[in-house]
C-alpha cells in the first residue's frame, strides 16, 4: 500500500491496525549485559508476536542491533540495514518501543523518519503513541528526541566525571584486550607469554628495527593480529609509548569532545593522570628499556615531522610526482645496470603491486623530469617581469569587490533573527495558540529561508579565503622569481622552490607520456614526451592532436605552414626576438596575452582548449623544440 493511499485511509478514521501492511520491526540494546541480552530477546519475541497477531499485517523479519550507544547511526548495522531496505520497499511500517531506542540524536531522529517517510514507509514509537504516517508526528517526534538527547547528554557527563574521579583514586579502565596484560578487579595482571612478546618489541625497537620489520619478526614467532597479520605499525608505536609497560599508573589521556560523533581527542601531557604504581600496573619492562625505545621513537617522529628530513623530501621529487589514472604518488627505484650507472626512475604504486595489467604509466626517468622541468622554469625566469605583470592582473581581477565581511555580518544577522522567530513560533505550538499544520509550514518556510543564507555566507567565506590566499601566494612568488635568474641545475631547493606537482598519463603507446606540470607561480603547463626503446630523450613539445583554422591569431592551414616555416628560418639563431615581431599589427606578446585574457573568457571550455594546443604547437617549434605558453 503506498503512502498516500494509507494516510487517505487514516484521515478517514480508520486505525493502523485495520490497513493491509507489511511490518517489521526495529529494537536495540545498549550494553552487552546478561539482563540486556534477555531483554533484547523478550522485545523479540514480544515483536513478533504483535506483529503476527494482527489479521491485515503481514510480518516481516525485525532488524536487532546489540549496540553500545544510541547516539551514532554508523556503527549500527541492522539500523542501516532497515534504511537500504526501506529503499527496496520491503515493508510500509516500522514498530519500535519508543524514540529513544531509536536514536538519542534529534537530527537523526527526524533526518531518518523522513528518509523513509519519502521511501513510502513509517515509523510507529509503540511506548511514545507517535506515527509517524500522521501530520502532528513530526513536531512531538522533535519534542521526544530533544528529551531523549538531551537525557544522553547528561549520562555522558555523568560517566565522564566518574571515570575521572575514579582514575584520581587509582581505579583502571583499561582495554580488556590490552597486549600483556588482563584486567582483574580494577589491577593490571601480567599474561606471560604476551608480556614476552612485548619485552621483545621493547628489545627489538632498541636496537634499532623498524616496525615493519618488528611486525615480521613477531609473526614468525608465531605473534600475530586478530586476522592473522603481522601487528601494525601503530599497534606497535601505541604498544612502546604507553607507560603502562613500565608500571606506571596512566588515566585521562583522552577525551571524548562530542558525545554524538563520539570524537576523541589526544590531552596535552600536563593534563594526565601519571604517576608511578607497581601495583596497579606491573612492569613488563623496566624504566630504562622503556625511556630508551620512546627516545628513539621521539627522534624518529622528529625527523618525520621535519620539512627538510621528511618522507615526503626524501627523494628529488618524492610526493610530487602522481599517476593521473589512480591518483597516487609514484614511488621510486633504482634500475641497475652492468655498464652504465644506476638510473633513478618512478613507477605508480598499482604497476609496483600488480604489473602492467594494474597500471600500463610508462616508467619515468628523473633525468627526464630535470630536462622539461629545466626548460620550463628558465623560460619563465626570462619572461619574469611580464609574468610577475601578468600575476598582478590576475590578482586586482580578484581582489575587486572581495571583501565580503560586512555581507557576511549582515546575513548571519538575518539567520539570527530568524532562529528568534522560530523559538517564538514554537512557544506558540506549544501553547496550542496555532495548530499544528500552520507551524509545520511556518516552521519549514523559515529553515528554507535559513538553508539559503547559509549557503550565500559559506560562498561569502569562501571568497575572502581565496582572496587571502592568492595575496600570500604572490608574494611567495614574487620573491622566488626575484632571487633566480638562470638554472643550471635541478635540485631539491629550486623543486621546493618551484614545482607544486607533475601528473602523469600515458600516451598513445608505451613510448610516449604527457605530463600536467603545476608550477607554484599558478602556472600549469601540459607536455608530450616521447621515448625511443632506449627510454631516452628524443623531444619535447606542448601537445596539439586537432587540426584547426584559428583566426585572426593564425589564419589558414597554409598560412599556418608559412608561419611555422618563416617562424623557424627567422628566429634559429635569435629566439627572443619572437616575442616583439609584429606579424598582426601588435608584438606577439601583446597578441598572445590580449587572445588568451580576454577572448578566451567567452568561449566554451572544448573551444579554449584546442585554441592552447595549436597555439602551442605553432609557436613551440621556434624555440628549440620547447616554448611554453603560460595561461
């Protein structure tokens, strides 16, 4: 039966009981408790005899979540089951015993109660006598779920406190299943054989072996996770750092800031509980084993942390270089050779896991990245001052207008003034001075208007961010381009300097990469490489696969030959003196800009990109084989 066809039936004063419907059910409890669990099992049966019990419904297997809090939806898998079902129409009604079993979160309460409202199934809360099939439910359904969140609230605050209060007095809450040891009426107690395994983990980090290698060594050992894994490396990293191993009392390390999200957040270290007791924690490791593995793991998280020792520095172009295709970084190996020294190459981690059949990216070769790279930056360091001219203009286009501060204080005002309104409207609800009919379209009136002044701060917010962060990248820029004026050679300064990343494609064939350079100057150039067999160097030029007519910038494709072949015949021995001919009534400079800056704007997106390539390809041939145009 859909769903307007059952609230026609009910308008008409028929009862819930009488429609023909297919009805499941929903019930949980919240901890693992004996009690609970026979609970759990009495709202079963209790359910399903109901259920049955009615003469026009038709059962439908329940959904029983054995959950730890009501206040999340994501870690309730029948919850979400009953959702995706809702979605398939498996049934028209849920019965469950009151709100608060069904989320202590309000938002939740009504966002799920619509969901499947629009899925064309109901909600019945059995003890809260709320349908949710009926016009009223959604105003006393925000009222219970209120009542019921908050009430959560307080019973976190409440556990919360207790906990506190209890560690300040030596009792423990621990992970039950807390490597080495078990907890035994609020005291630690030693399992030797896993406590062996940790003095091994302590022994091992001490001399220097890295986790993954730790991790190995414990699994031939015949010490593995639950999935019969070697343990992890932030298993292990939490397993060295907790002072627990070397008898120390430890509480309040953690704390949950939001009891719906359940977020946890790490104490600073002056706001731990901490203190020496033999007892309560027996020592697995003595003081100095310990203090010498967090040392070493304090040094190492140290040089991680640090820009100039990082992983992501460790290499020339670690972290820089991505497959197109997978998104990933590529990692880097070494090939060796018998003759010729060791070349430094880069392959997608998909090729390095599962060969040409996961990812068919062509191997690059660092000694082909420094050469493009190479050619790139000198060209924009001999062209800084039009390109620093040019980043001016991009910036004032910007920054026009773009303070957005009064704009944004003046519609969070009117978003006040609205919540005003609709705690007014409620207190009118509430004293049945309206029914419920005009609040619900009232109160819907006043979140649309509320919806669409958010969304014009957050564009608002946006905008000034933008704003502040291309200011702070000129002038990052304008000092790199200041303090360079030739480059010799590629090395880990001027990649940090200059190059944000390179994303990398395959091309037509095995031999051939084109590659999306983005510079830190904003610049972002596309290039074609090709390869020979030996994988060396043959060209590089600004790809251009369509043939196209473009005028008045280059005219015909006879004309288009001409000019390539005047342009290569005049300017092989001069380059530079390409960007002052007057082959149009205006320097090509003038030109080049004047086409791309403003006529580029109007057109559609297909037509800007093929004007680039051919432009490219034209003019690129002029310099060597490489002249990049900066868009």
């Amino acid at each position: 039966m859909d769903l307007y066809t059952i609230r026609n039936e009910l308008m008409l004063g028929k009862s819930i009981y009488d429609l023909n419907l297919r009805v499941t059910f929903y019930t949980r409890v919240s901890t693992k408790e004996e009690e609970q669990l026979k609970s759990l099992k009495n709202q079963v049966q209790y359910f399903e005899s109901f259920i049955k019990g009615k003469d026009n419904w038709i059962f439908v297997d329940g959904y029983v979540d054995k959950a730890l809090s009501g206040t999340r939806t994501d870690k309730r898998d029948a919850f979400n089951k009953m959702v995706d079902d809702a979605r398939l129409k498996k049934f028209d009604l849920v019965l469950t015993k009151e709100v608060s079993r069904f989320a202590r979160n309000t938002l939740d309460s009504i966002q799920y109660t619509r969901e499947l409202l629009k899925n064309g199934v109901g909600v019945l809360f059995e003890s809260d006598n709320i349908n949710t099939l009926l016009p009223d439910s959604e105003l006393r359904l925000t009222i219970m779920a209120s009542m019921a969140q908050e009430e959560s609230r307080k019973i976190s605050e409440r556990v919360k406190w207790g906990k506190k209060r209890s560690a300040e007095n030596g009792k423990i809450y621990a992970n039950p299943r807390m490597w080495g040891y078990e907890l035994v009426d609020s005291k630690l107690c030693i399992i030797e054989d896993e406590a062996k395994m940790i003095r091994k983990i302590f022994e091992l980090y001490c001399r220097k072996i890295g986790f993954r290698r730790i991790g190995e060594i414990l699994k031939e050992e015949g010490y593995v996770n639950n999935n019969g894994n070697p343990l992890s490396y932030s298993t292990l990293s939490y397993i060295i750092r907790n002072p627990r191993y070397k008898g120390y009392f430890t509480a309040n390390r953690t704390r949950i800031v939001d009891f719906l999200t359940r977020e946890r957040k790490y104490l600073d270290k002056n706001d731990w509980i901490i203190y020496k007791d033999t007892e309560a924690a027996p020592p697995i490791v003595s003081e100095e084993v310990w203090d010498k593995a967090n040392e070493l793991l304090e040094h190492k998280r140290g040089k991680v942390m640090s820009k100039e020792e990082s992983y992501t520095n460790k290499y020339l172009y670690s972290g820089k270089l991505f497959c197109k295709e997978h998104g990933n970084p590529l990692w880097r190996t070494l090939y060796k050779y018998k003759t010729v020294p060791d070349k430094e190459v880069w392959q997608c981690k998909e090729y390095r896991n599962g060969g040409k059949k996961a990812c068919d990216l062509p191997t690059i070769y660092t000694e082909e990245i420094n050469f493009i790279l190479k050619q790139i930056l000198n060209f924009v360091l001999r062209h800084k001052s039009r390109f620093a001219d040019y980043l001016m203009d991009v910036y004032r286009a910007n920054v026009e207008n773009a303070d957005h501060d009064k704009d944004i204080k003046g519609l969070k005002a009117q978003v006040d003034q609205i919540n005003k309104r609709k705690d007014k409207l409620l207190d009118l609800s509430l004293n049945d001075m309206i029914g419920n009919n005009e609040f619900k379209r009232r109160n819907d009136e006043f979140n649309q208007t509320i919806e669409s002044l958010e969304e014009q701060i957050e564009q608002y917010e946006k905008l000034n961010k933008a704003t502040s962060d291309l200011a702070s990248q000129l002038t990052d820029i304008e000092k790199m381009l200041s303090k360079e004026d030739f480059i010799e050679k590629i090395d880990t300064e001027i990649i940090d300097k200059f190059l944000d990343r390179v994303t990398v494609s395959k091309g037509e064939n095995d031999n051939e990469v084109e590659m999306e350079i983005t510079l830190k100057t904003g610049a972002a150039v596309e290039v074609y490489h090709r390869k020979d067999l030996r994988l060396s160097l043959i060209k590089h030029f600004i790809r251009a696969d369509i043939s196209t007519e473009v005028s008045p910038v280059v005219g015909t494709e006879k004309q288009s030959e001409e000019l390539v072949k005047y342009l290569l015949d005049e300017f092989e021995q001069n380059p530079e003196k390409i960007w002052e001919t007057n082959m149009f009534g205006k320097s090509l400079h003038d030109m080049v800009k004047e086409q791309l800056q403003n006529k580029l704007t109007v057109m559609p997106e297909d037509t800007r990109i093929k004007l680039q390539k051919t432009l490219q390809k034209i003019i690129n041939d002029g310099n060597s084989g490489f002249i990049a145009i900066i868009l």
